[in-house]
C-alpha cells in the first residue's frame, strides 16, 4: 500500500494505478500458467491428449 500511496504522490491516477496493478497480475497469472504447463509437460512427456492404455 505504501509504495501505491508513493506512485499516486508522483502524478499516477487512480484508474492507471488500477490498470498496472491489473496488467502485472494478468502477467504473473499467464507466465504461471505458462511455466506450469512446460513443467508438467517435462516431467510426463507423454502429455499430448491421448490416452496410452
């Protein structure tokens, strides 16, 4: 909160502050699921969709 009060202080609205904050959680959310995924796909190489019975 203190470093939000410190770029609102410096000339950041309100709704620019809401849209960074916005942008960075989307970003960390897809490079997340992004990372998960290729681990995942590491780690169990036979992760294309079908089904090896």
């Amino acid at each position: 909160m203190k470093l939000n009060s410190m770029i609102q202080s410096i000339g950041m609205t309100k709704r620019q502050l809401r849209s960074m904050l916005i942008d960075e959680g989307l970003y960390y959310a897809g490079s997340t699921l992004l990372e998960s995924y290729v681990m995942g796909a590491l780690a169990h190489p036979h992760m294309d969709g079908r089904k090896h019975w």
